[in-house]
C-alpha cells in the first residue's frame, strides 16, 4: 500500500475478528515498530506479544476499572463520553501487543528529556501503519493503571509501560472521523501551521 494512502486510511479498530494472527505478520510489524528513529539510536521500546486469552481478559478488566474510574471523577462532556465507552472488544482482539520502554535509554545530551518515549511512540506509529499494510487493524490503549500491568506481566519498576496495542482483522472499518469531515474531508493544514514563529500563518 502506498505510505500516503496507509497514513489516510488507518484508522482505530475496535470490532476485531477472532481470526488468529500468523507468527510472520505478528514479526513484520513488529520489525516495521524496531525501525522507528530514536535519539542517539539507543533504540529504548521493548515488545510483549500477548496471544493467551486469559491474560487478554485481564487487559480489558484493566482498562474497564480504569474507564469506571474515570467516569466518577471527569467533568462533562468527558464524563458521558467514557460511561459509553465499552471494552468488551479488547479482549476478542486475538493479539496484544504491550509495548514497554527503558527510561534509561534516553537522549544523553543536554535536555534530552525523556527522549525515550517520543521515540517509542514513533515505533508504535510504524508497528499500526505495517499493520493496516497488512490489513490488519489496530487500536492504542492507554486507560489502564500501569502498575497493576506491570504485576500481571511481571515488567520491571524500573520499565516504563507506553501502550498496549490492540492487532486482529477488522470487522468494520470506520468511515473518516467526524472532526475531520467537519474540514471538508481532510485535515486544514492552515490551522495548524505556522511559519518562522508561532502564530505566524502563511
């Protein structure tokens, strides 16, 4: 697939299939997510394949008790938007993917601040887009409380946990979201952009 159409036409997934994933899939994405650039090269994400459905169950259970919580505690319109989130499709998404990174291996220059996770959230952004290449569809979860992720995976404190990646073969794809159809289709790029300074248009 052309790199521009896969960038337009990825979206989130959240109605999986519970078609099995091959083992040489599962390696391409993940080789797609190790090719990702990081400061200095140091390379900082860590991969957890998760196939057992058990312990897919207890990332959605995860994810379920942290969206209770943040219903109790947000203000609207947040506050109806998660009580209608479900979590019932994380569980049939046949693979998991819990993409950890090392803290340690962050910029050593000046002010490299936590390089390690911009650099890990390039590799996630590869990993989706090899993912729908392969028409696969994918969804990043981050509403879970990390510790208790840590304890069911046995990652190490010292071991920052970036995202779970949800990965399965769609049921449904979901037309282009409503905030981008309110710009006409695509993205307006005039508000976003700015030239020499912030603020400055065009």
């Amino acid at each position: 697939m052309d790199e521009f159409k896969a960038i337009r036409t990825r979206r989130s997934i959240r109605r999986y299939k519970p078609d099995p994933i091959s083992n040489k899939d599962i390696e391409r994405v993940l080789e797609a997510a190790h090719w990702a650039p990081s400061a200095a090269n140091l390379q900082p994400w860590e991969f957890i394949v998760i196939k057992e459905s058990s312990i897919r169950k207890s990332i959605q259970e995860l994810v379920e008790e942290n969206k209770e919580l943040t219903v109790r505690i947000q203000e609207e319109p947040w506050k109806t938007g998660f009580s209608v989130y479900t979590t019932e499709w994380i569980s049939v998404a046949p693979v998991h993917i819990v993409v950890c990174a090392d803290p340690e291996k962050t910029a050593p220059h000046a002010a490299g601040e936590e390089t390690y996770k911009y650099a890990t959230g390039a590799a996630i952004q590869n990993l989706m887009l090899a993912a729908h290449g392969l028409g696969l569809g994918t969804c990043w979860l981050t509403m879970f409380d990390k510790n208790k992720l840590r304890a069911l995976l046995g990652i190490p404190k010292k071991i920052d946990v970036i995202g779970v990646i949800t990965i399965g073969y769609p049921i449904e794809v979901p037309e282009v979201p409503e905030i981008t159809k309110s710009y006409g289709g695509t993205p307006r790029l005039e508000k976003v952009v700015y030239y020499e300074k912030y603020g400055a248009r065009a």
